[in-house]
C-alpha cells in the first residue's frame, strides 16, 4: 500500500510541476503578422486553410463571419483559446 501512495503521490507531483502554457496575447499577435501574408486584415485562401482546419478540428465553437475567412478578431480568440498550439506553435 505504501508502494502505492508513493506512485500516486510522484504521478500527481509531475502533473503539477508541468505548468500549461496558453498562448499569450503578444504569441497569438506575432502568429497573425505571420499568417496575414497580404497585410489586408483577413485571412483568405490559402493563408487561411490550415486555420480554419485547425478551428473544424477543435472542440471549441466560433461564430465565424464567413466560411472561407477569418478575421483577426476570430483569429486571436481562438489562439488565445489554443486552438492553433498543436499546429502552429514552435518552442
């Protein structure tokens, strides 16, 4: 039993020590000065496929605007969401 408690306990220790890290604002800035290649404040196209990919394949729910776009505002709510983590982030 003792054996057992230890494990638990060193299980749940590592859990803890590795802290989540969401997207920060200034992160989720940077990816969209990336993504929005023309500079027109939408992402269209191909600059928006692998998004829009990344937001159909979430659990999470967006209002979208419009189907093939996607706004800054849509965008940053979903980075900041961490919708994008997985794809797009680099460590």
């Amino acid at each position: 039993m003792k054996e057992f408690a230890t494990a638990a306990v060193t299980i749940l220790g590592l859990g803890l020590a590795v802290p989540a890290l969401a997207a920060s604002e200034i992160d989720c800035m940077v990816m969209w000065d990336r993504a929005d290649v023309n500079k027109n404040g939408v992402l269209e196209g191909e600059e928006a496929s692998a998004y829009l990919d990344a937001i159909k394949k979430s659990r999470k729910k967006y209002e979208m605007e419009t189907v093939d776009q996607l706004s800054s505002t849509e965008f940053m709510a979903a980075c900041m969401d961490d919708v994008f983590k997985i794809t797009f982030y680099r460590s």
